[in-house]
C-alpha cells in the first residue's frame, strides 16, 4: 500500500531474513534485530554475526563460530574456526583444514572432506575437492 512499516530512526538496517532484521538505531553503536513490528527480539553480543539463516544466527568470538537460535540459546553444542550460514538446512563448517556440512541439530551429515565448501542453493553446493 506504501504505507510506513516501521517508524524507527536508524543508521543503517539490513533486509528481512527469516522474520527478522538486522539494524543499528541512531545514537547506537551496535546492531539488534528488529521483528516486523520494529520491536528488538535479539542484541547479539558478539565480536562478529551474519544475518538469520533457516533460523539460526551465526555468530564467532574473532576466533570461533557458533550458532544461536532466535531467543539467543546456542543452536546446538560445538564451534567451528570458519563457517557458512545455513541454507537448505545445512551449513558448510571447517573442522581442521577441511570444509563438511552439519544439519541444525549440529550432526555431520557430510563429513569433512573439502578444501572449501560454500552453502547450498537449488540442492546443490560448490566444493573444492
């Protein structure tokens, strides 16, 4: 309709992914994520985060990513040195030197073997053998 939204006074905001997105209010030097009513569901405290993928945040340290669910509790037990946001209900993660995929429940479902490995998209996932 073109109507306004969200009345929020923001320095920067990013798109709505799986209901949420991510934003930084003026006067602010952090991001929150914000609920289509513009009200903050989640204040990640964390060196580093993507945006919500198959509902579930990735999220590192500056040395180790994890991933949390929307309330903030740890999606799962386990960190990775490097990691992909979930697609298709998988996320490409490095144990070691090597690239594999877990599901959300942290399980590997490919184990790792890759020099890289993207997310997927369509079923399918580029892979550096």
């Amino acid at each position: 309709s073109g109507a306004t939204a969200i009345k929020l006074d923001m320095l920067d905001a990013e798109p709505f992914y799986d209901g949420v997105a991510r934003v930084m209010r003026k006067g602010s030097k952090t991001y929150v994520f914000i609920n289509k009513d513009g009200k903050t569901v989640l204040s990640p405290k964390f060196e580093d985060f993507d945006c919500f993928s198959d509902g579930l945040l990735m999220v590192g340290d500056g040395k180790l990513w994890r991933f949390i669910d929307k309330s903030g509790h740890p999606a799962f037990a386990g960190s990775f040195p490097d990691a992909q946001p979930f697609s298709e209900g998988l996320a490409a993660v490095k144990r070691g030197k090597l690239w594999g995929y877990v599901d959300k429940t942290g399980k590997w479902v490919i184990e790792p073997r890759f020099k890289l490995a993207l997310k997927f998209s369509n079923g399918l996932a580029a892979v550096e053998p």
